[in-house]
C-alpha cells in the first residue's frame, strides 16, 4: 500500500501546491475499494462515489437537495460512506454521505471555526483503515491536526504545531505517524507526528538551506519519495530513499523531464525485501497535456505511457503484480477502470555501478514483469541498480546534522526517524 500526499481541490487551495505538484482528480481510499470525486451535470456539482473493488467499478452519484459550491472536498471511508467538507458562513462543517435508495442519505459530524481568519483547513490523505479521517487546519504560525470522522464526539484536536505545515503522509498502518511538511525559517523540512501523544521528531533534512518534502510512502517495501532543491537550489528534484536504511537518499537525472512537471502519485506495494525494484507511478505534465509515467530506483529511465482517454489525472493505484490502475471518465465509460502493464524492469548488468556510501550489502533480486512496451519519447540510458541492505529491519539512520557527507550533500541525505518509535513493514 502506498501512503501519498494528497493535493488540495480547487477552490481550497491554489491550482498546484507549494512545492509545484497539481492537484488529484480522485481521491481513493488506502485499500483501493472506494473513490470519491465531486462531478458535474452541467453547471451542478455533486460528489460520487465510485466502488472498484468489484468485477466491474460503477459510480454511485450523491446529490443533496441543492449542488455543492466547486472545490467542495469529498473523500472515501472503507465502509462505503463519502466524507463531504462544506465551508458555512466561516465555519468548516463535515458529513457522511450514503445512499439510500433514490435519495442521499446525510450524517452530520460536527464542524471546525478555526481561530485565525486567514487559516486553512483541507482534508488529509485517506487515512489506512479507512474508519478515520483527518484535516490540517493550517494558520499564519501554528498548525492543528484535527481527527474530523470516525471520534465519538464529533471532531476533535489531536496535535497542534509551531509553523505553517504542507503535504501529509501516512508512514504506518494504524494512522499514528503522520509526515508533515514544515514550514520554519523559511526553510521546509519533513517532520513527523504522533497523533497519540502530539510529538513532533524531525524526518527529512538535508541541508540547511534546502526545502525538503516527503511525497509518497510504501509501507511494505519503505520505500520513500521526496522533493527537495539541495542539488539544484531553488528548484526542487525527486529522490528517492529507503525508510530505515542507512543509505543516502539519491536524486536521479532520469526524474528531471524537461519543459514538464512530475507528480508522483502511487508505489507498486508488496515488495517487501526490494523497495529498489517497486515500481512508480508518475503524473507527468507537458506542453502537451499529461501522461503517465513509470519509473523504477533500479532503472535509469522513466517509461512515458499514454494516459486512457478520461483519466482522473494524478489518480490510481498498482496492484502487487505490477499492473497499474488508472480511473476515468468519458461520456461512453462514466466510470472506468484501464488497466496498464508497464514494460518489466530491467536486469542489472554485471559490473554496473553501485550507489556511493554502501556499506556490506547485497543486492536484491529484481522481478521481472509481463507487458507490451509502448513507444517511448527518446533513446533510454543504460540501466542501473544501487544496491540495498540484505536485512528488511535496518538500524536506525543517522540524522543529517551527524553524518559525515561533506561534498556529497548536493547529492544525497540522510533521514532522521523519530525516536521511540517504529514503522512495521518498513525496509
């Protein structure tokens, strides 16, 4: 399962987030049974549900007596029900929508008036479970995690910190850990809390000029991908790092698709020994519209796939086979399911370099995976492999400020886990 940063909808936030990525056009729950999205009938908006874990996906539409404003955020629970936020005269009210024969059924949850008139508030990613859901009330200087459905008495306040916080990544099963962006000095870095006990421990620091986000977690393989602009500063690159491994993180030149902004958005899970051979799948956006793109930490390569006709951009989900799930919409198909095959990962060669700072290490076997190989934009460069630690439970990595990387800073980080705690699953 891969824990993502979800994007704010229109209307709650800007048309891309702060670190450049584009909003998703659905928002789906962490197993993949159910989405969600806020569609249209003409100049209506309503919120639909969509259930994909059947033979055939279909969509059940949720209107109420009168349309939603745009920008409306809806999000799936794992029980079928649609989490709806609604801003009224100021105030942040939450519901459960249902079904109910002909009509739409609605449980109101309660509401959030936020102190400051100037903050936000936005709805996390789809917490693992999917009995809870929680929302990121951000302020000039402080921002609350609010647990909003699933409490017993309505929503409730769990954590509150210094800074203007981004982003959010669920980085364990049970909704605990929570990976924030944070805002301070000027400068961002990823930190992580525990919704239990409210503590706040550094995770991603690179350097200390540097902006560091955390975009995607896998659970089983601990496989991380972050956006930070230490190699380039003043413009953010994709990396990739092992959650629990001593190794630096890495920022590939394959990552940097010219004239074009890349979003990743879903990791292959169940690779539990071999987060280097996951593959990732990537919202690309050109001059030319968007597309998908899919890339592996063994490869040297991003393969560049044609996006199905309707896609709900920024949205789908791997299953552990490696086959690539991407939800649309036509007039023809108002709810649909293409399936996608990227080509199989590439064998290291023999003599192939390594990544630098490896300690004893052996490398990890790369599956190989079945599917036609679509036309790609250009020559791809050789294929490459860093290796990873043989042992899937790797001690605890060193925080930046004590790790010698002198020149290497521009090209890898360490992470920073918080102490006392621990992810299960992770490489």
């Amino acid at each position: 399962m891969t824990a993502c940063a979800i994007e704010p909808s229109a209307g709650h936030e800007d048309d891309e987030d702060e670190d450049g990525s584009r909003p998703a056009g659905c928002a789906l729950t962490a197993d993949g049974a159910y989405g969600a999205r806020l569609a249209s009938a003409g100049d209506s908006w309503f919120p639909e549900r969509w259930t994909l874990d059947g033979h055939e996906p279909y969509a059940v539409p949720l209107p109420r007596n009168q349309p939603e404003e745009p920008g409306t955020e809806v999000q799936p629970m794992g029980d079928g029900r649609v989490l709806i936020h609604r801003v009224v005269a100021g105030r942040h009210a939450f519901a459960l929508l249902y079904p109910t024969g002909p009509g739409t059924g609605e449980l109101p949850l309660g509401a959030v008036e936020c102190r400051d008139e100037t903050a936000r508030l936005r709805l996390l990613p789809p917490a693992p479970g999917g009995d809870r859901a929680y929302a990121l009330a951000v302020g000039p200087r402080t921002t609350s995690v609010w647990l909003v459905a699933g409490g017993a008495f309505g929503p409730e306040r769990l954590a509150e910190l210094p800074g203007r916080c981004s982003g959010g990544v669920w980085l364990d099963r049970t909704a605990r850990l929570l990976a924030l962006d944070r805002e301070t000095g000027g400068r961002v870095k990823t930190v992580v809390v525990d919704l239990e006990c409210g503590e706040v421990s550094p995770l991603l620091q690179i350097a200390a000029e540097s902006d560091d986000r955390l975009l995607l977690a896998d659970h089983d393989s601990g496989l991380l991908i972050v956006r930070s602009d230490a190699p380039s500063p003043g413009q953010g690159r994709l990396g990739w790092g092992v959650l629990g491994s001593t190794l630096p993180v890495r920022f590939p030149e394959c990552l940097r698709v010219r004239d074009c902004s890349v979003t990743p958005f879903a990791i292959q899970p169940g690779q539990v020994l071999t987060p280097e051979s996951c593959a990732v799948a990537m919202r690309v956006d050109g001059p030319r519209g968007s597309w998908v793109g899919v890339w592996r930490p063994a490869e040297r390569r991003v393969h560049h796939l044609r996006a199905p006709e309707g896609w709900l951009a920024g949205t789908g989900l791997w299953t552990p086979e490696g086959v690539l799930r991407l939800p649309y919409a036509t007039e023809a198909v108002p709810c649909g399911v293409a399936r996608v095959s990227p080509p199989p990962a590439a064998v290291q060669e023999p003599g192939a370099a390594s990544a630098p700072h490896q300690e004893q290490e052996s490398p990890a076997p790369v599956p190989e995976r079945s599917g036609p190989p679509p036309a790609e934009p250009g020559p791809p460069a050789p294929p490459t492999r860093p290796a990873e630690p043989a042992t899937p439970s790797a001690p605890r990595p060193v925080p930046l400020q004590e790790a010698p990387l002198g020149r290497l800073v521009t090209n890898q980080c360490r992470l920073a886990w918080p102490p006392g705690s621990e992810v299960r699953g992770a490489g």
